[in-house]
C-alpha cells in the first residue's frame, strides 16, 4: 500500500496459505488495530503503534472443522487499522477499513485515507481534515450571532 503515491511502498500486506494475515511496515512506519469508526489516529496513541513486521490474525482449524484464530484481529469482523507513515521526513496519519471473515478465512481492505497535512490527526473513517477545537468554537459563536441577529429582526 503506496498511501501518498510518491512510488514508495508504505504498508506490505500478505496473506499467508490461507492461514495468517500480516503487514509488514516498511521503514519506520508502524501500524495498529483494530480501532473503532471515529477514533483520533495522532501522535496521542504513541504506546498503541507497532513497527516492522506483525501478525493481524492467524487461522487455525480443528480437526472437528472449528476454525480458532490469534492476534489483536482475532474475532474481528469490521474495524480501522491506525497507520502512521513517513514521507520527507515527515509524520502522517492515515487508516485502512478492514474486514476479516473466519468461517471462510479472508481479509478484505476496503478503503483507506491519510490526512495531508503532515502531524495532524485523522479520524477512522474520515475522509477530510479533521477542524481542530478552535475552529468548532469559532463556529459555534458564528452560530450563536446569527441567531441573535435573526432574534432582534423577528422582535422589531
């Protein structure tokens, strides 16, 4: 996975006989996961990330046909893996929707983002800037002014 197209690979993805799903970070990158819809992905989770080369899930089956898996993914179904990659020698942050099916044993990567402003937090699942809290207080005064003018016109 090339998140900013400069031709780099930034996350390497493989699915292993059917039995283990891993990524492997190149450089210093690191990744982490599963998260929730909504969760900030920023410097804050600094004990979260992971570098190198990691094991998402791994499969085994029984001879009885169950299937029993392994790793932060086990059991998952649908969730956000945290990216944090490097580029100019700058930090990003960026997630990846994925699911994971046990009955059949596959991954599918679903979408991605990255936030483009270098040290700057996204949401999973967001596709923009995530407004930082100055600018929802901003806003919200905005808001609140123009209800007030609209108030005073409706009163006179």
């Amino acid at each position: 996975m090339d998140l900013n197209q400069d031709s780099i690979v930034d996350f390497l993805y493989t699915f292993t006989l059917m039995t283990e799903f891993s990524v492997n970070s190149q450089g210093d990158n690191r990744t982490g996961g599963p998260l929730t819809s909504g969760t900030v992905i920023d410097q804050s989770l600094a004990d979260y990330w992971q570098g190198g080369s990691q094991t998402m899930v791994q499969w085994i089956r029984l001879l009885d046909d169950n299937t029993v898996s392994f790793g932060p993914w086990a059991g998952v179904d649908n969730g956000y893996m945290g990216l944090e990659f490097e580029a100019d020698e700058q930090t990003y942050y960026g997630w990846a929707r994925i699911t994971t099916d046990y009955d059949d044993i596959y991954v599918v990567i679903h979408e991605w983002a990255y936030e483009s402003t270098p040290g700057i937090g996204i949401a999973a699942g967001a596709t923009g800037v995530i407004p930082e809290p100055a600018t929802f207080t901003l806003i919200w005064i905005g808001g609140l002014g123009l209800s007030i003018c609209r108030r005073r016109r409706t009163n006179m």
